[in-house]
C-alpha cells in the first residue's frame, strides 16, 4: 500500500482489490441498511463516502448512514421549482444551459445577487439545484463541488479563477466554450441569466423527475453529492476509530431505523434497481 502526500496528511491510493474490500466492509458494518437502499448504497456511492474519509471504514459508514437519514428526513427529491422560484428571481444560483466540455452541468453562484433573508429558503433552493445538476450528470461523469462543502485535501484538487487573470482565462477557456459563458466570467455570453427561461428549463426537469417517481422508478441518485460535514482540522490519516465513533455509528444507524419506520414509502428495494437503471439509460440517451 502507498501514500501520496497531500499537504493536510497522506492520502492512501489502494488498488482495485484493496478498494472493494473497503466497500465490502462498509456494508458488513452498515448491515440490512444496504439491502433497504441499493441505488443509495451501491458499489460506486460507498466508494465516494470511503474517498471523502480517506478509506477509513467505520466513518465512512458513518457519513453514508447520515446521508440516508438526511434524504429520508429532508426528502430532496420533494422539492420542485413552485417552492424555490422566489429565491432563483436574480439569478443568485442557477444551473446554466450549457455544459462544460467534459459534458458536465454547470452551477452558478453569485452571492452578490441575494435576495432573500430565510436560510431555510436559500438552503433549500440550494439542494433544489444541486439535486437537479447531479440528476443531469452522466453517470460517468463526478460532480464538483465548491470550497465551503470540502475537505482539505480535495480542496487541493479545486481551480479557483478569477475573470481579470490570464491563467484564470486559459482554466476557464479549457473547461468551458467562451461563447457560451456568461461575459462575467470571461466569456463572451452578453445575454446573462434569463429568469423564464430557467423557470421552463426546471419545470421540465421536474417533470422528468416525476415520470420516473411515479413509474416507481428511484430519482437518480448514484452520484449523490458526498460533502464533508467535518472541520479542516479533522485529521484524514488516522487508521484506527475510537469508541466514540463506534457510538455515533451506533447511534445514526439507530436513529435511520426510527426514520425508515415513519416514511415507508421511500424504502427503495431490489425490484427498483433494474427499472431506475433502465430509466436512467433511456434519459441519459
């Protein structure tokens, strides 16, 4: 096994062997959880969670089992543009109509642009859009993310650009076509956010979101965004897991059964798999 320095400790690089072990582990440790939940606990989503915590089984079991228990609480694929549209009027965030030459979508944030004062409103618009990116992400594609959601060492892996810095300019021209980005940005796009027009674009969204949930089909959910709920001061190198997180797991496992209990509908089981995968295909196509 070896390490890569990465400034905050030494990420491990394990080969694919040593990679489905890991995985392989986290079931064992989440236990029935991972027959309840297929799609939300398939190979490739337990390997993001084992990624975001350095390999590190038992908190990766950790963060997955809250995960879950956030979208069986939360219900994110709820929400739709009615409940949100106040808060997308200036353009503050929004998924542009374009992708970037890797052909993933785009968010856009400008802060500048607030228009509200409920940080209930502005988070749940927030997950609104996020949902609605990884739900037009290929499935071959990962989802990035921005500072505020990452750890330390895949914060090293973000490009800041900045729209007055050539070497920003070459990012952006490499990432994205020109014409097509908005002129704030360094592109050449003059035309700027166009409320209606995304209002249309979600709407439809929402429809095909619905379609799938009413064919009883999952909302596509294996390239669920992992973001750290940790501090940058946690430390990503350690081997070994106290009691205490022995206890957290205990504890957020628990407490998913007391959540799975209130809302039995959105138990996902085998029988789903087949027919999301299917759907996913065909609006992928």
């Amino acid at each position: 096994m070896s390490r890569k320095s990465r400034g905050f400790g030494a990420e491990k690089s394990l080969s694919p062997e040593e990679q489905q072990a890991k995985i392989n582990e986290v079931r064992k440790i989440i236990g029935p959880i991972a027959d309840k939940y297929p799609v939300l606990c398939s190979d490739e989503s337990i390997s993001r969670y084992l990624r975001a915590r350095n390999w590190h089984t038992k908190k990766a079991s950790k963060m997955l089992v809250e995960s879950v228990k956030w979208r069986l609480e939360y219900k994110p694929e709820k929400i739709v543009w009615e409940d949100v549209a106040r808060e997308a009027e200036t353009g503050k965030l929004y998924r542009a109509n374009f992708c970037d030459k890797l052909g993933r979508p785009v968010l856009i944030m400008r802060p500048g642009f607030q228009n509200s004062s409920s940080t209930e409103g502005q988070i749940k618009y927030l997950v609104y859009c996020m949902e609605n990116a990884i739900m037009n992400l290929n499935p071959d594609r990962e989802q990035m993310v921005v500072k505020p959601f990452l750890e330390p060492k895949t914060y090293k892996k973000v490009r800041f650009a900045y729209s007055n810095d050539p070497q920003s300019q070459k990012i952006m021209e490499a990432l994205f076509d020109i014409n097509k980005l908005d002129s704030s940005f360094g592109g050449r796009n003059r035309v700027g956010f166009d409320y209606e027009a995304f209002g249309q674009l979600m709407r439809a969204d929402d429809k095909k979101k619905s379609d799938l949930m009413n064919s009883g089909c999952s909302v596509p959910t294996d390239h669920l965004l992992v973001a750290s709920q940790s501090s940058q001061s946690e430390s990503l190198t350690s081997d070994h897991c106290s009691d205490d997180s022995d206890n957290e797991l205990d504890e957020a496992t628990s407490t998913l059964e007391d959540v799975d209990e209130k809302v039995p509908g959105l138990k996902l089981g085998y029988d789903d798999v087949p027919k999301s995968e299917a759907a996913m295909a065909k609006q992928v196509q």
